[in-house]
C-alpha cells in the first residue's frame, strides 16, 4: 500500500509544478480542474509525509535500543518506541480511509424530488415537512435552492415537490437520503386522536453536465401550457410551463415555478440529465451486486430507510440502526449528527469490501 503511496505523492508534485505554469495559469478550466485535483490529493499526501516521518522515528528508536543505555535512557527510548508504534497504528488507519475510492459525484450539486406515498392528505403534509427540513439543512450548509416544481394541496403539504441544491459536497451529504421515510402520528386532520402511519419517498439525484449524459433532440417531446397555483387560480398569463416528455424512457417532466418558458425548459432538461445519470448509475449497480452491497442508502429506492415517530418524538434510521429522540431539531434540518453516522458506516462497509479483494 505504502508502494502506491509515493505515486501519490509524485503526482501532487507534479500537479504543484504545473499550477505555475503559465500555459496552465492562462487556461482557466485547466487551471480549476488541476486546483482540484491537487487539492484531493493534499489530504493523502500530508498524511503519507506524517506516516513517513514517524516509521522513521520508530526505526532510529528501535536502533538506538541495541546500543549500551543506562537503564532510565533505555526507558526513555522504549516508551518513545511505544508511542511511535501507536501514532503509527492511527496514521495507518487514517491512510485507509483517506484511500477508499471517492464517488465521483460528491462534489456535485443535487436534485431532490419528495412524492407522498401512502398515507393520502397525512403523506402530502408529510412530504412538505420532508422539503422544509431539507431547505433549512441547505440554509444551514450556506447552500443555494431553487424549486423546479411543485403539486401542492390545499392543507400545505405536497404531492410532490422537486427542487435543486446548489452548494459543494451537496451529493456527499445528502445522498444517503433515498429512499422510503416513514412518519408516525396523529394527522391534523384527525379528531379521534388515532396515530397513523404515512410515507413519503425521497430520490437524491447528481446533478450532471451535458457532456457527462447524451441526449438526442429527437428522442424529446415538448409540451407548452399555462402555470396555475393551487385551486386552478391562473399565476401566469403565458403558455410559460413545460412538460417534457423523453420518449425512449417515458420519463415526463414538468416545471412551472420560473415566469420564462426557457427558464423553465432549462430546468426541465438539467432534471432529465439527472434522471437518465442515475438510471445509468442503477443500471451499473445491478450488474456489480458487491458494490452495491458496500453501499449505504444508494441502492434501492424502495427501501423503507427512516421513522419519524412523533408521539415518542423519535427519528430512527434502520439502515444503521440510529435512534435520535430529537425530532424536532431533524425537522428544522439539524440532520449533520445522522449524516455523519451513515457516512462513517459506508466508510466502515467500504473498508470491509477494500479488504476482502
């Protein structure tokens, strides 16, 4: 492993030497896309460098034992060595982690799509608490978002929503997102005070570039109509909505929120790249059912993921067997404490897979 390290490090020496290239510094994309990979590689490199100077503090101690020491100076050098051995155990288990391969869409922007499920008018006010929790994470993360649309009823809850998170490390953080939440509770809009169970489902998708996904005009159907807002009340007086259909697929996308017909197909287009991406990315799970297994909440979308009890005023993610009884921070989009748990776990997973190839 130490052997692929010091290509590691050759290649962020290189990488330091061409961000002073002139040529380089002139081209602004090359010049980004070569900050970037440097900056990855920093974390590796720094730690490789700590890893190396420690063995070889470890070495000259063990060294230094086989001269003839006064029995105080040979306690000196052997708790040297056992600290030198115990940096060198915590380093080691950092370079394994910093080494488990990154998704390449980390760093990317985010569609989020919320559906009510089960559960009638109770999943609709279910799946607007889902879109409020996830805005207030965004705002929380110093993030950008922008609704790309939305089916809202008449008591404030949606039947869908979709909208875009535009902030880096977005995909990172809110990818183990998919999938089924599960809410249990008493609905407004029951009076015997029985608690019901609802669902919602959530789709995290990467938001992707053109070139990253090929699409033929031809294979689009476009459709132009008026935006309403709810009860039909007339919002815009333009034939300014879009439904786009992509006609291989059968994927129908419809966006209304931007007063620009061509706003509003822009959007449309970003959601279809993002869908036919993750359709790819399914596609190539399927096929390597061992990387699928090493992930956490990227699989299927079906999977139930989540219960939000609130008569207990517990949240309970049952992909890693979390229990927090603080609903109402969740819900205010406090979710970094259980973001943090899934990622160490697909961490931990990944790690397990990595050692048994």
């Amino acid at each position: 492993m130490y052997e692929k390290l010091s290509v590691f490090e050759d290649k962020y020496l290189e990488l330091e030497k061409n961000l002073m290239d002139v040529n380089i510094i002139n081209d602004s994309n090359l010049y980004q896309k070569t900050a970037i990979e440097h900056a990855e590689l920093m974390p590796i490199v720094n730690k490789y460098r700590e890893y190396k100077e420690v063995k070889k503090n470890l070495d000259d101690s063990k060294e230094l034992l086989k001269d003839k020491l006064d029995d105080d100076m040979k306690e000196l050098v052997k708790e040297d060595i056992s600290n030198n051995e115990k940096s060198l155990n915590q380093i080691e288990e950092d370079l394994k982690i910093l080494l488990i391969p990154k998704d390449p869409n980390d760093n990317k922007n985010v569609v989020v799509e919320i559906r009510a499920g089960a559960g009638g008018d109770e999943a609709a006010l279910f799946a607007g608490v889902l879109y409020r929790q996830y805005v207030r994470y965004a705002e929380r993360s110093g993030w950008k978002v922008d609704t790309v649309s939305r089916n809202e009823i008449g008591i404030g809850g949606y039947k869908e929503v979709v909208f875009m998170i535009y902030g880096k490390g977005a995909y990172s953080r809110l990818k183990y997102e998919s999938g089924v939440h599960r809410v249990q509770r008493v609905p407004e809009t029951e009076s015997g005070g029985r608690i019901h169970t609802s669902t919602a489902t959530v789709a995290v998708l990467p938001e992707v570039e053109d070139v990253e996904v090929e699409i033929d005009p031809q294979d689009i159907k476009f459709d132009v109509f008026r935006a309403s807002g709810n009860g039909g009340q007339c919002v815009n007086t333009t034939d300014s909505a879009v439904r786009l259909t992509h006609l291989p697929t059968g994927i129908v996308i419809s966006c209304q929120d931007e007063k620009s017909q061509l706003m509003n197909k822009e959007k449309a287009m970003k959601l279809l790249r993002a869908k036919l991406y993750d359709l790819k990315l399914q596609e190539q799970n399927e096929k390597n059912s061992k990387e699928r297994l090493s992930q956490v909440g990227t699989g299927d979308r079906s999977e139930r993921i989540r219960t939000y009890n609130y008569p207990q005023g517990r949240v309970t993610d049952h992909r890693i067997n979390y229990t927090t009884h603080q609903i109402e921070a969740i819900n205010d989009g406090e979710l970094d404490d259980l973001i943090d748990a899934l990622t160490a776990q697909d961490q931990v997973k990944k790690l397990e897979n990595l050692d048994t190839n």
